[in-house]
C-alpha cells in the first residue's frame, strides 16, 4: 500500500487529514514524519521515548481481559496539539528535544514475550503515550510480530488518520482504546486539529467497532467550559450507542474522565467531580457501559 505522493523533492503527507506538504529535508506538522529524498518516512520508528507495564484498566481498558497488564510503548510526535495534553514532553517535540532510544519491533517483542514468560498477567503491548498513527508503521510491524509470539495488541489513540492507515491496522489490533473529545469541530479546532479530524476520528470508531477482532472503548475527557454541557454527553452517548457492525449499546464502553490542568492550560482548575459523574449519568441514557475516570 503506498499512501505517499511526492513531486519532485517536495512531498504530501497522506497519514492524517493535515495532509502535510512537506518541503526537502522537513518534518511534517507531528514532528514524528520527514521528507526524505521526495518521500515522506516515519522518523520516529523504532525510537522509543517511554516503556512502562501498566494494568489494561490504566489505558483505560475496563472490560478487556481485566487483571492482565500490558508493555506500554510510546515514541515522540502527535498530528494534534491539544492545550491541555498529559504528555505534551512527548508528543509535542521531536527527535531533537525529546530523549529516546533505539527499540526494533523484534527488540520490543522479544522484551514483551520475556516478561510474559516471567509473568502470565502480561499479555501484550500496548502503543499509546505520544500518537500511535503518527508512526503507525512501527504499530504494524511490532503487531504482527506480537501476534505471531501469541501477544495481543493494544492502540491508544486519537483516532485522526486516514482510512487507509486504520485499513491496515485494524485487523493487528485486539483492542482498542479511542479519544472522541467532542462531537464539536470547534472542540477539535481548538486542540489544533486540521480540518476533517473529527470526521476521520468518527470512521475510526466506526471501523473498529465494526473490527470483528477488535474489542472497542472510548474515551472523552471532560474539560470544564469546552465539552462539559449535557447536550454534548448526550450526543455522543447516543452516536456511540447508534454504532452498529455487530456491536451494540451493551458492547461498547465509555470513559468519562476529570480533567487536570496541563501543559498550556496548566492553571485550570480540575474539572468538578459531579460534573463527571452527572455527565457519566447522562451517558448511561444510551449506554450500559459508561465509567467516571480520574475522579
Ligand atoms: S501524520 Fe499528519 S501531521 Fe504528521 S506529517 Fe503526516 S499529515 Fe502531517
């Protein structure tokens, strides 16, 4: 599959709706991709900046394989800027600013199958931290290894790509954790999403849940006086729970989670715990499966 135009020594990125013209030598807008010699390659492959083993519960997972950890894997680079972002050290700097190093898929497999063979709770890897997509190559790689070790595989995202990236990872994910921060475009605007995020997140969802080897959850994080109105929760309740493609309202599972002040909106006051749990009520309109987070 070829998702790159280039012209001449001037380059498109086609991985995200940013659609990234990328000049000789330059990083696109993630920092995570360059132009190289007229085509756009994932600088960021292979280049880990964190490693942890988390609970699946801490991704956040709550009805897939409960109990079980996963090896979480992050690199730099994020295709959004939102101004409240956890981990802005990562996704929001490139190779130059950020520390990180070397880790193959076959590295990070091997390490993965290690520490599975120490301890069975550990069932797999989890891409997650920066944005997956923005390197969703190495995504590809390391999960195809994973699931040839018997590992199973977890994405953590924002969900803004192009189709055809999700077309051909979504058949290597066994579960998935997705943000739908809003169902505002003014919402996505403000986390500096190009124009088309919020249509290329909402076919994200639509596609894993139709996955029928991906097991679903979403994610939107509650900030006080951008997403925080009912009419908002009740919107995306109800999209969510209207998904179909083999899953319905008692399948999927969403995460109403407290936000905290961060990175450029560091002195914002945390979101109000009723607020979270009132707009976790509102959501339990349409889905069975809707958990306070943070709080
Ligand atoms: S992934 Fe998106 S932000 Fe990154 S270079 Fe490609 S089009 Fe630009």
């Amino acid at each position: 599959m070829s998702i790159f135009t280039g012209e001449y020594s001037a380059a498109t990125c086609e991985v995200c709706p940013r659609r990234c013209g990328i000049a000789p030598g330059a990083l696109g807008a993630c920092r995570a991709r360059r132009n190289v010699g007229g085509v756009v390659v994932p600088e960021n492959y292979g280049r880990v900046t964190s490693l942890a083993l988390d609970p699946v519960e801490k991704k956040p997972l709550a009805r897939w394989r409960p109990g079980s950890y996963v090896v979480s894997v992050g690199s730099y680079g994020c295709n959004l800027a939102c101004p409240f972002c956890q981990n802005h050290q990562i996704s929001q700097h490139g190779q130059k600013d950020v520390p990180w190093r070397e880790l193959s898929p076959e590295g990070l497999v091997a390490l993965i199958a290690d520490a599975a063979a120490r301890d069975p709770r550990v069932v797999g890897v989890a891409f997650t931290y920066n944005e997956p997509l923005v390197g969703w190559e190495y995504v590809r790689d390391a999960s195809r290894l994973a699931h040839e070790r018997g590992l199973a595989t977890v994405l953590v995202s924002n969900g803004c790509a192009d189709q055809r990236v999700i077309d051909g990872l979504a058949p290597l994910v066994d579960a998935a954790n997705i943000d739908l921060k809003s169902l505002s475009p003014e919402f996505y605007e403000a986390c500096g999403a190009p124009e088309g995020a919020l249509d290329a997140v909402r076919a994200t969802i639509e596609q894993l849940a139709a996955e029928p080897g991906c097991y679903l959850e979403v994610t939107t994080l509650v900030v006080p006086g951008m997403n925080d109105s009912e009419d908002g929760m009740d919107g995306i309740a109800g999209w969510l729970a209207d998904l179909n493609g083999g899953r319905g309202a008692d399948e999927l599972t969403l995460h109403i989670t407290r936000f905290f002040g961060r990175w450029r909106m560091a002195d914002a006051a945390p979101t109000p715990p009723e607020t979270v749990y009132r707009l976790a009520d509102v959501a339990r309109r349409h889905l069975s499966h809707a958990f306070v987070g943070n709080c």
